[in-house]
C-alpha cells in the first residue's frame, strides 16, 4: 500500500511533473509472471526513474550502505529505500554473494519483476561495462526471461557526487525479453553463465547504443582512484 501511495500519489506525479520522463517498448513488460530487468546504470535516479515508468512494481537489491545511514539523512535514505520496494544486500563477495543471490530468486519466486543492474555499480563515465555473470544464473535458476532496459540522460540529470538534480527529460526505452531457456540445467557452467551475461549486455549496447567497454565497471573505478602516495605527494591548491 504505501509503494502505490508514494508512486500514485506522493512522490510520482511530482517527480513526472518537474522531470516528463518519456518511455518507449512499455508493452515489452510482462503482464503477470516473473521476470529479470536487466538495466545500465548510470544515475542514484536510474532506481526511481524504471519504477515510475511502468505499471508493474519492480525490486532492485540495493547496496546494504543505503539502509545503515545515520542521522536524518540517514533515516530518510532508509525509509525511501523501502517505500520503494528495495532490498538490502552484501556486495562484499563470498557468502554475501550467494545471500544476494538467494534473495533475488525469493522475489522472483513470488512472481515479481526484479531489477538488476548487470554492471554491479554505476557507470563512471556513461559507457556500458562488463557484465557480472549473477543475473544469468538467476535467470536459468529461476527459469525466468530477462528484458533489457535502458536509461536515457539519467547521469546528466543526476551526475555522480551531485546532491541536487538537473531539470532534464530522462528517458527509459525498454527491449524485448530475452529467452534463455535452452540453456535450463546449465548454471553451473561458468561459460554458459558468461555466455549469457555477454547476450545481454550486447542487448543492452543495442538498445542504447553506449559505448562499451569490456572491463568491469568496478575496475575502471578503482585505477580512477588515487593510490596512498599520490594523495601525500598531491599538490596543494
């Protein structure tokens, strides 16, 4: 009830009202049944804009950082991230990793749309990365279709490190599902799973035509990140 209230209500007619997201291919959506959203990411609003746009109610797996915050900042972060139909997860590997898994196919079990993004982490300069192989083995554990989705200007109306958005259309184009029931009983096979990761990322490019770039997301990040001595040895301004 109080997902339908803040996105009918609340928060949805006034976010459509200031921003006009458009969509294209909302009929691409399944009806009824579950399915895996697979998106690029390349905005904190990717989360909010995808929900909005459709009919359906969708839930991510957000990183477990956004329900631990302190304070009012805190507080309001967590209280969104619910509201929204968001869940909690580890991104820290291992065990965490199969928990986040597990998780997932509990909200496809329930016949819910559950939204993925591929790349694991936001997109630092608007190119599409490498896939993680977790939503292929999803998909063929839980015997579900993936539909690629695509944000459109997301990351200029909310660009990394930025608090307050730019007034900028925002755009979601979603694609066809993608089926990959031939490869049912096959997910414990590393090559199937990359094999299937790399289907939908090549979708995904299609779809928005970014530019891809075949290394992870979170690797480009961390060469973006000075080591301990260059930031002793940084000048001072």
């Amino acid at each position: 009830m109080f997902y339908w209230l803040m996105k009918y209500v609340v928060i949805g007619p006034i976010v459509k009202a200031i921003f006009r997201p458009w969509i294209v291919g909302r009929r691409n959506i399944p009806k009824t049944g579950a399915a895996i959203l697979a998106s690029n990411h390349l905005s904190f609003a990717d989360s909010i804009f995808l929900p909005l746009m459709i009919d359906r109610p969708v839930t991510f797996l957000a990183k477990s950082d956004y329900f631990t915050g302190k304070g009012i900042k805190g507080w309001a972060t967590r209280v969104f991230f619910k509201a929204t139909g968001q869940l909690p997860i580890d991104r820290s590997g291992g065990k965490a990793s199969e928990a986040s898994l597990n998780t997932g196919l509990q909200v496809l079990g329930r016949g819910d749309l559950l939204g993925i993004y591929p790349e694991g982490t936001r997109s630092p300069d608007g190119q599409l990365y490498r896939g993680r192989t977790g939503i292929a083995r999803m998909a063929l554990e839980a015997r579900v279709p993936v539909v690629p989705c695509v944000m459109v200007d997301t990351d200029t109306m909310m660009p990394i490190g930025q608090r307050v958005p730019n007034v900028v259309r925002v755009g979601v184009v979603i694609g066809e599902p993608l089926d990959f029931s031939r490869f049912h009983g096959m997910e414990g096979d590393r090559y199937i799973l990359r094999s299937i990761t790399d289907e939908i990322m090549v979708a995904l490019q299609r779809l928005g035509e970014q530019k891809y770039d075949d290394v992870y997301a979170s690797t480009v990040k961390d060469r973006a990140l000075p080591t301990r001595s260059e930031q002793v040895l940084a000048p001072i301004d």
